[in-house]
C-alpha cells in the first residue's frame, strides 16, 4: 500500500504540483515485480509552481471524489489524499466503496469502516479473515485520516507514506464527515 501512496507522492512534490483527480483501483496497475504505478492523468490538473489549489470542473470517478469537488471549492493534491484513502479502505475490506448487497448500515464503506473503528470491531471489516490487527487498525486509521472532508485535516501523501511504512505514528481520526455518523 505504501508504494501506491509513493507513486502519488511524487506527484506532490514535483516544483508544478500534479492533481491526478482520478486516483481509483483501475488506474493503479502493477508492474512485473509488483510494484505499483499510478496511471492514466487524462483527467490530471498541473498546477503552476506557486499555486497550491486551483478551480476546476468536476473531473473524477464517482465514489472517490473528495467532498470539495460537489462543493465548488478550489481542490489542491489533498483531493488526490481523499481518493487514495477511499481505495486504502477498499483494498482493507476487500469490497467497494458502495455496495448496495450488504446491510443498510453497511452500504456506504467510509461510515461503516468509521462505526466499525470507533465500537472497536474492525474484525468485521475482514470478514473472518486472519490478519494482523495492529496493522489492520494502523491502514483503518490511515484511510479515515485521507477521508476526512475538511482538506486541511488530511494528511499529506508523503505523510501516508511514512505511517504506512510505520515511521511516524498515527493519531486517532476523527469522524470523517462533518456531520456526526
């Protein structure tokens, strides 16, 4: 996971900042050694190097846009952060953000992973799966923290990264979404 977060990284940090603004499961491919790429920047925006945000259309994969996008907020490389962090808790769960064949509760990924964190039964998250469970909860906090709807809350990539790879440690999240789940 942290090498999908590196790719999307590099972006970050280039002197004219990269958007993707499609960071979604399709455009993260897999080369021969296992190494993740990010592809596809149809949709990207580059940045000029003393812009940190900008306007733009709507561009983007329903279900992984940052809430900024439906708000007609200037976006910056945090709406990138918002994306990964919907495919981080995709990957955790193995399921879609959405997925209408589960109970109510459960539909919409990113409140169920939430209520799940904060009741302590991230086992239900892995269905029965034998994981780690520090690991578990260290990708769960990471992936709240990329989702939070407040841009400024969200974490860096290169931030991701280092608590990814378990150099810096990673505070408790707070509910995503503005309004209480």
């Amino acid at each position: 996971m942290s090498q999908e977060a590196s790719s999307i990284c590099l972006n970050e940090e280039c002197k004219a900042p990269i958007i993707h603004c499609d960071i979604k499961p399709q455009n993260i491919l897999m080369d021969e050694f296992w190494n993740a790429k990010v592809s596809d920047f149809g949709l990207a925006k580059l940045l000029m190097p003393d812009q940190t945000r900008t306007f733009t259309g709507v561009r983007g994969t329903r279900g992984y846009l940052a809430p900024e996008w439906q708000k007609n907020t200037p976006i910056s490389v945090k709406a990138d952060v918002y994306s990964y962090g919907i495919v981080l808790l995709e990957i955790v769960c193995c399921r879609r953000n959405m997925d209408v064949n589960v109970r109510a509760e459960e539909i919409i990924l990113s409140t169920w992973v939430y209520k799940c964190f904060v009741g302590r039964e991230l086992h239900k998250l892995v269905g029965g799966e034998e994981v780690n469970k520090k690991t578990l909860e260290n990708m769960v906090k990471v992936g709240l923290w990329c989702i939070q709807d407040e841009p400024a809350l969200r974490p860096s990539m290169k931030s991701v990264v280092l608590m990814l790879q378990g150099i810096t440690d990673i505070a408790i999240p707070p509910c995503p979404t503005a309004t209480s789940m």
